[in-house]
C-alpha cells in the first residue's frame, strides 16, 4: 500500500487554481446582466417583439443565475480547500513528527 502524505502547500496551491475560474464566472454573470439591462425590453407591439420578452428574458435571467451559481460552487470548493490546508496545518502543530 503506498502512502499518500496531504500536503497544506498543495492544497493552498490547488486553492488558488480557482482564482480565474471563479472571476470568469462571476464576469460573465454580470456581463450578461448589464448587456441585458442596456438591450432593455422591446418596445414594438409586433408578434417577434412580443415573443422575444416572452422567451428571451426569462431563459437569459436562468443563464445569468446558473453562472452565479457557478461561481459560488466554485467560490466554496476554493475555501474547503484552503480549510483543509488549514486542518493540516493545525494537526502538524500539535503532532509534530
């Protein structure tokens, strides 16, 4: 059996892996909320109008919410991961070998 020594180092290092992902995400969520809020509803009574702020709006605010959701998944696997640099960290301090 081979043994498999937890680095904190490595943690913290994959930790830090998810800087650009989890700034990607929260900037295309904004991105696509302030794009939406400048595009604004349309304004023509025609049919296309009237089914683009029927459908469009409504599958764009879900897009917007699943990349929040994103990044705070995201946001979360980064902290438990710089928790258990931390845990190691502690348990070292007190067993020291």
């Amino acid at each position: 059996m081979t043994d498999v020594v937890a680095s904190s180092d490595t943690y913290r290092l994959v930790a830090k892996k998810f800087d650009e992902p989890i700034a990607l995400a929260m900037d295309i969520a904004d991105g696509l909320r302030v794009g939406m809020v400048e595009i604004g509803q349309p304004w023509s009574p025609d049919g296309m109008s009237k089914e683009f702020g029927e459908k469009f709006p409504p599958a764009m605010d879900k897009l917007i919410a699943a990349f929040y959701d994103v990044h705070d998944g995201l946001s979360k696997v980064q902290g438990n991961f710089f928790t258990m640099a931390k845990n190691i960290d502690s348990t070292e301090n007190v067993n020291p070998q």
